[in-house]
C-alpha cells in the first residue's frame, strides 16, 4: 500500500511498490492530487492520534486509523461504480485496463504504457490494450499510404 512519504504533491509523482516490492514513479493528475489533499484534511484528526512520524504512515486509512485493505478499496470501487449509474461492476483492475486504454486512445506508446503499469513484459501490457476498431481504423487512415484521405 501507498505511504503518506510516497506522494510528492509538488512534482505530482507518486512511488508506488507492485509486485515483488519492485518500485516506480508514477506522475499523478492535478485533481487526483487536490482528492487526495482534502482526504488528508477530512481524517487529519485520526492521524494525529496515531501518534509517530505521519509521513511513514499508510497514505490510505480505515475507521480504526489502519492501512486500508485491497479488499476495501475494491469495495469502495464497487460502491462508487453503482452510484454512478454505469450499470456494471467496476473493479479496481477494470480502472487499470481503462487506464490504459486511455492512454493508447491518446496517441501513448505501449513501451510507455508498460513502465506505468510497472509489467516487465510488454506483451503483458498488450493484453490490457485491447485497440477498439475505431481507433485501429483512424490510425491507418492516418498513417498508411493506401488508407481513406
């Protein structure tokens, strides 16, 4: 899980450790950053109770001042997907594959998109961009010399 230290609100970056303990730098939008400030004000009382260095603390709390379980957020997720009205379940690995389809749609290179994701194999991010045929028919028409212009 996210410590408070792992964030640099300045830089919008944030270190997170995936599978294996293994780290990178992941950069952070702005309105991320301002969620996750006024989440900070809203529990500030539970983490001065806590006692200790706050920044070495879990970033992320439950009720009882605890790091939060992957279980909760997946949980959380799902709460906020039904309020929404999307009609579907939605799951935090269902966020990292539109993450990533976002980024593919925007013109980001896999290779990129695979040191975000922190895969070591670039066939494993490959799997989480499936291309919709939209998009796959606007890049040839694009770039072929034989597509539609």
């Amino acid at each position: 899980g996210l410590d408070l230290i792992d964030l640099d609100f300045n830089q919008k970056l944030v270190k997170v450790r995936g599978k294996g303990r293994k780290e990178r730098i992941v950069p952070v939008g702005g309105p991320a950053i301002k969620a996750v400030l006024e989440y900070l004000e809203k529990i500030g009382e539970i983490r001065k109770d806590a006692g200790g260095d706050i920044f070495k603390k879990p970033l992320f709390l439950n009720s009882r001042g605890e790091r939060i379980t992957t279980r909760s957020i997946a949980r959380i997720v799902n709460e906020a997907s039904s309020k929404s009205g999307i009609g579907r379940k939605i799951s935090p690995h269902a966020l990292r594959h539109s993450f990533a389809t976002h980024l593919l749609n925007a013109g980001a290179d896999l290779r990129s998109i695979q040191e975000l994701l922190g895969h070591e194999s670039l066939s494993t991010t490959q799997k989480y961009t499936a291309v919709n045929i939209n998009r796959m028919m606007e890049v040839y028409d694009k770039a072929h010399p034989r597509g539609r212009k």
